[in-house]
C-alpha cells in the first residue's frame, strides 16, 4: 500500500475500536478502495463485529469473485456514475488509467450482478460542468437503486484546488440538475453547504477528519488516543448529517 496507509492488523484495530465506540455503519470508499489487498477482511471483521458495510466503487474492480465470495459480510455496494457518456467521462477522468471509461452497457450488467447477488445497490453521481446537463432519469429509474446520491462537485483547499476550477457550478446549475430528476423518489441531492462538516470520515493513516471550512482537518491517530479523544477534537455536524437524510433503514 502507498506510503501513510496502516498496515492490515493497525486497520482492522481501527475497525474494531469504531465498532467498540457505537458506530453502526461502516463505508470504505476512497480513492478505488478495491485496490487495498485486505478490503476483504477489514469489510468481514466490520460485519462480524455487527457494523452494516458498505463499499464505494467505480465499478472497473467488482468482479463476479468479489460479488460472490463478500456477500456474506457485505451489506451494500454503492456504484460512482458521474456520466454515461464515454467522451464526458474521459472528460471527467471517470476512466481506467486515464484512457479506458466504463460503458453504459457495463453498468447495466454490473447493476444487475449486483442485485443478483443480493448486495443494497446506490449510486452515487458527483454533478459539475461536464455533466449538469444529463438526463440519467431513465437509466436511474430501470437501475432502481435504493438510494441515489447527487453530490455537487466541493472543491477542497490542498486537496483539489489546483485542478477543481474546470469542474465547479453553480448552485443554481446543482439545482436545474436535481430539478430535471425530480421524479427520482429515492434521489438525495446534497450542495456544498450539506456536504460540508456532516461526513464522519477516517483517513488511510487511521485519524479522524472533517472537511467543515473547506479544507480537511485531522485529529491524532485513533490507536494512540482512542476514538473518544480523537473524534472530541473533529468539527461535525449532526443536525446537517440528519438533514441530509444520513440516518435511513440501513438494514434493507
């Protein structure tokens, strides 16, 4: 794993202490967090310690083996669609190596694997400047997920403030996007302002951090001062997290 990641015993520590505390859902996102060669086993720890799991993907990496050999352990799969025009994804850089994208065809397939296999299937779409103007009403509408999440691309200082410029709207361009989906029952749409300071989040070295004032905060690392110390110190907002619709029936 790249330099400042924990080792696999540190991570399922983490795991194991977030469980300990009271949390009662666990996310692994990223990055691509297929590409951590013990997803696996932190996603089986997390469940058996009785947290609902989740994994965000972009799809290139679910295989058939994945799907089939997690889904004892693994609650929900949540697909990243940022557009279903190949040229916008390239675009985007929703591609593998920056070359090859997914097809609209591929997801079709991998949604249906997926609920094959009896995983909870979201879709989440980051909307911006090449993608505002999309129709996906028909595709969400046949996908059917559980959730699908609208996320209005946040630029972060020291994160993606170099290059973010290209890809930021309007919030009157977020809201023409929600708008044209306003059928979508289990659309959740979230603005800068929702996103911002309501995500509990855990970085690859194992500390809290929050992303409140625009940029991101760390606390100490959790297995030197506990959860309880570490997440004392993070700028969340619980009423924007209930606001946003964070608290759902995870189990179905």
């Amino acid at each position: 794993m790249p330099k400042g990641h924990l080792p696999k015993e540190e991570a399922l520590q983490v795991v194991r202490q977030l469980a300990a505390y009271g949390f009662e859902k666990i996310t692994f996102a990223g990055g691509e967090p297929l590409l951590c060669p013990w997803l696996p086993e932190l996603i089986k720890e997390a469940k058996q310690l009785g947290l609902i799991t989740m994994v965000v993907s972009n799809g290139s990496r679910l295989t058939e083996k994945f799907l089939i050999d997690n889904k004892n352990y693994l609650d929900w799969i949540a697909v990243s669609i940022d557009s279903l025009d190949e040229a916008t994804n390239l675009k985007i850089g929703r591609a593998i190596v920056g070359k090859r994208t997914l097809s609209k065809d591929y997801y079709i397939d991998l949604i249906k694997r997926i609920k094959h296999c009896g995983y909870g299937l979201k879709i989440n779409t980051v909307v911006n400047a090449y993608n505002y103007q999309e129709d996906f009403t028909d595709f969400i509408t046949s996908s059917n997920p559980k959730r699908w999440k609208v996320l209005q691309v946040l630029p972060i200082i020291e994160q993606n403030d170099s290059k973010v410029d290209e890809f930021i709207i309007s919030q009157n361009q977020f809201n023409d996007f929600v708008n044209r989906h306003d059928s979508v029952d289990y659309m959740i749409p979230e603005s800068n302002s929702a996103i911002k300071g309501s995500y509990v989040m855990v970085d690859p070295a194992g500390r809290f951090f929050d992303n409140a004032n625009g940029k991101h905060h760390y606390s100490e690392p959790i297995l030197e001062v506990g959860v309880k110390e570490a997440i004392t110190a993070m700028n969340y907002d619980i009423d924007k997290f209930t606001k946003r619709g964070g608290i759902y029936d995870w189990e179905s």
